[in-house]
C-alpha cells in the first residue's frame, strides 16, 4: 500500500471511530431519557474509555501518530475527514456536550429511581 492509500485509510477509520463516539455522546442522554439507562451508561462507558486513552496518549488520538507517518502536514485535519474547524476544536465542543450528558443521564437516573 502507498502512503497516500495508507493515509486515506487512516482517515477513513479515523472519521468513522469519531462518528461512533460522537453518536456515544448524542445518544446517552437521548436513551436515558427513553428510560434505557443501561444503553445510556454503555455509551457514557465508551466515551470515558477513550478519554482515558486520549489522556494517556497526551490528548492526542493514536490514530494521528499512525497518519504523521504518511504525510508530512500537521495541518488541524490532516488525519480526519473533518472540516478543518471542527478538528481544531473538536474537545472543546464535545468535552461539554459529554459531560452535560452525563450529567442529565444521572438526574433521569436518580429521578427515574
């Protein structure tokens, strides 16, 4: 394999782990309100998990140090199918939305019991 197919296949997995955590992040608080609690901390789970993994990997994804070794851009997008714009600021929009979805997950919770 090329580098160039290479990086696209390391962009594609990228974009695609991003959309599952992204969907992780929309649908725990959207299941907690159906009452499905346990799909809720599932998704919740997930998430913490790869924040654990960004945290050990000094909040970078190890997805990006596999692209760097294709390319030679460091642009904000260089290993993601994502607008520029949304790669740059992709924790700091997503951070708060997991945490007030989390948060509302656990007053349905405490509500619901």
């Amino acid at each position: 394999m090329n580098r160039e197919s290479a990086l696209k296949a390391v962009k594609l997995a990228h974009t695609a782990i991003w959309a599952f955590f992204v969907a992780c992040i929309f649908g725990a608080p959207l299941a907690a309100w159906r009452g499905n609690f346990m799909l809720a901390a599932a998704l919740i789970g997930f998430v913490a998990v790869e924040a654990l993994v960004l945290l050990v990997n000094t909040w970078s994804c190890p997805l990006t140090g596999i692209a760097a070794r294709y390319t030679e851009r460091r642009d904000e997008n260089f290993d993601i199918y994502l607008p520029r714009w949304l790669a740059k600021y992709n924790k700091n929009i997503f951070t708060p939305l997991y945490l007030l979805g989390a948060a509302y997950t656990a007053y349905a919770w405490w509500r619901h019991g």
